[in-house]
C-alpha cells in the first residue's frame, strides 16, 4: 500500500531545468494523493514565480541571489539576502508543516531545505547533474536521501544515501505523439528533414549568434530549422531578420509543446543541461551538444560527454560554434543512418520512469 502525502515542500528553480523536474515531482505526487497540498518555494523573480502558478501550483519567493562568482560589493547583498531568506524560510516551514521536503537544486532550495532538516522534517534532493551543484553539496549531510542521474556521484555525496533514479522530465513527454498533429502544428512536411534548435528555457547568446552568422547557409539547406530564441533575444533577432528570415526558418520566443517539437525533430542542437540531456534520451533524438561556458564546475560539458562517449550525441564547442555547429548539423542531418544511430543509443540511456522513482522515495520518507 502506497504512504499518504498529505503536504510537501518542493524548493529550488532559476532555470527551466530546475522547474519542469520539480513540476513533474508534484504532478506524480497529486496523481497519488490528489487532495495533497503542495507547496512550491522559488526566487523572487525568477521564473518559477510565473511557471509554477501556470501548472496550478501555490508558489512564495524568498529574496535569495546566487553566490558572487568574483569578490565584489554584491557580497553584502548576497548575505543580507541569505539571512533575510534564512528568517522568512524558517516561518514558512513553521506555518505550513511539511510531511516531506523535496529540494530540486538551484540557489533557493538551500534556505528551505536547511530550516526544514533543522525542524526535523524528512528532506530529499534531487541533483539532475553529472557535477553535483554547490547548494545541493552544502546541503546533502543534512538531508536524508539523495536521487541522481549519473553513475560516481559519491564523488559529491554520501555514499549511502545515494539512489540512482534518473531525471525527472515534463510529463507530456512520456505520451506517445500524434505525428500528423506534430507536423501540422509547426507547418512543415513529414518528407522535410527538420532541425530543432533550443538554447534552454532562458536562451543561448553564442547558439543564437551562431544561427545568425550561418543564416545563409541555413537558407541554402533545404532543411527546415525551429529555433527557439528565448524571451529575452527574441524582439532583437525578429527586427534583426524582418528583411532577411529565410523561409526555411521558424523563429520562436518559447516553444510551449516541446513534445511536437522533438516529434518532428531529426536532429536538435541544444545546451547540454541536465534536465534537456534527459528529454533527449527519453524521446531518442540524435543531437548536436554545445555545453554552455557560463555554468560552474563546466557541468555541462560533462554531461555531454557521458552522451559522447555513448555515441549518444555530438559535441561542438562553444568557442567553436560560429565555424562547426553548422556545417555538422547539416552533415547529419542528412545522413539518415548516422541519426538513426545517435537516436538509438541515446534512447538506451533513457530513464522512463525516473519520477515514479523519486515519488517512492518521498513516500519512504514519508513512512518512516
């Protein structure tokens, strides 16, 4: 018999590949204890305050910042911002009395998750990385369990709390597609080869210049490319291509059914965070990886080369993006058998049922 979730924390975010595993954890929770109250704790300002809202869920902010990278002024406000964070998650564990806290990664989860293992309540985190992040680190002596992605992260974390689960990823994604509503959606022909480009929930500057600088080779491709932008490049590049767009390129903000995107995909070049690398193994695309430089540890590069070394992905450089994104994309695209391969393989490292796993664990804790 399944443990009854009445009411649980779910704390972290900042990105895209923090919010939709945390909304998957909840989403699993509310279809086994449907009258359970959830409660989800963000930073203010980020985009967990709008996202969570939107699926349904109650959200408060805490007024906390990432650690400054470069000894700066912005340390004090950093610290200011903790203690206040620190005093405001303390009343919200105290007020709403979780039976579990769940903390997802990203610098808001490391207040709630520290006030809620000091009231005694039962903790989990769920670190999506193959270089475990400096929140989740700080916080894995306090917490009770721990839930990875990646094989030797007792590198990061005790070994005994260790649970190898996988990542969880959006929901619709683990429902089979209609392929001839995926195709009409996005307008394009099912005998077209199709690229998809996303740079992660908030954008990739150096993929989007890339795209830019190789907007005439993409013309000439007779390749069919969806490029999400991200919200904060997306006025600049529409005004930037309001004369020279090709008409084999479709320009989106956010691409809010990424499940018909990855249906009509032959190949996707993307970030390499944690949480896209996971959505790729579970639809099978073959992909082209460009790691991001602005991440700590260069995380993301190795989570592309756990896929590399699979000959699961590809891999360019962010340095060398301008000169070799394209031309390989290109390359691969339209050599079906090479991405029928990379699809293959990446589709044996999926984990389908990763936030079945996670929620069984919270139920555990719940138990004891």
């Amino acid at each position: 018999m399944k443990q009854k979730i009445n009411r649980a924390i779910i704390s972290g975010g900042g990105t895209g590949g923090h919010i939709f595993p945390a909304l998957a954890i909840a989403n699993e929770i509310k279809k086994r204890n449907p009258d359970a109250d959830i409660l989800f704790v963000g930073a203010e300002d980020r985009m967990e305050m709008e996202k969570v809202p939107a699926a349904g869920y109650k959200i408060i902010g805490l007024p906390v910042m990432g650690f400054p990278r470069k000894p700066s002024m912005k340390m004090i406000t950093f610290f200011k911002k903790l203690r206040q964070s620190s005093k405001l998650a303390r009343k919200i564990v105290a007020d709403f009395n979780p039976e579990v806290a769940i903390g997802v990664g990203g610098y808001a989860s490391g207040p709630l998750l520290r006030a809620a293992a000091k009231a005694k309540v039962p903790c989990l985190i769920q670190e999506q990385n193959s270089y475990a992040g400096i929140t989740n680190k700080l916080l894995s002596k306090k917490v009770n369990s721990i839930c990875v992605a990646y094989d030797k992260m007792e590198r990061f974390f005790p070994d005994e709390k260790l649970i190898f689960t996988g990542n969880p990823v959006r929901e619709n994604l683990t429902e089979k597609q209609n392929r001839k509503e995926a195709f009409e959606f996005f307008e394009v022909n099912e005998s077209d080869k199709v690229i998809l480009i996303v740079g992660g929930s908030l954008g990739a500057r150096s993929v989007n210049q890339a795209v830019l600088k190789n907007i005439n080779e993409i013309a000439a491709s007779g390749v069919q490319v969806i490029w999400q932008t991200g919200a904060y490049y997306y006025d600049k590049i529409q005004e930037d291509l309001k004369e020279t767009k090709p008409k084999n390129l479709q320009i989106h903000k956010f691409i809010t059914r990424m499940d018909l995107a990855y249906e009509v995909a032959d190949l996707v070049i993307s970030r390499a965070g944690a949480g896209t690398i996971s959505e790729l193994c579970l639809v099978g695309k073959a992909s082209v990886l460009v790691p991001s430089p602005n991440v700590s540890e260069d995380h993301q590069t190795k989570n592309a080369m756990a896929l590399v070394e699979q000959d699961a992905a590809l891999m360019v450089r962010d340095d060398e993006i301008n000169e070799k994104l394209f031309p390989l994309a290109f390359e691969v695209v339209k050599d079906e058998a090479r991405c029928s391969a990379l699809a293959a393989k990446s589709k044996e490292l999926a984990k389908p049922e990763a936030t079945k796993q996670i929620v069984d664990e919270v139920e555990k804790l719940v138990r004891q």
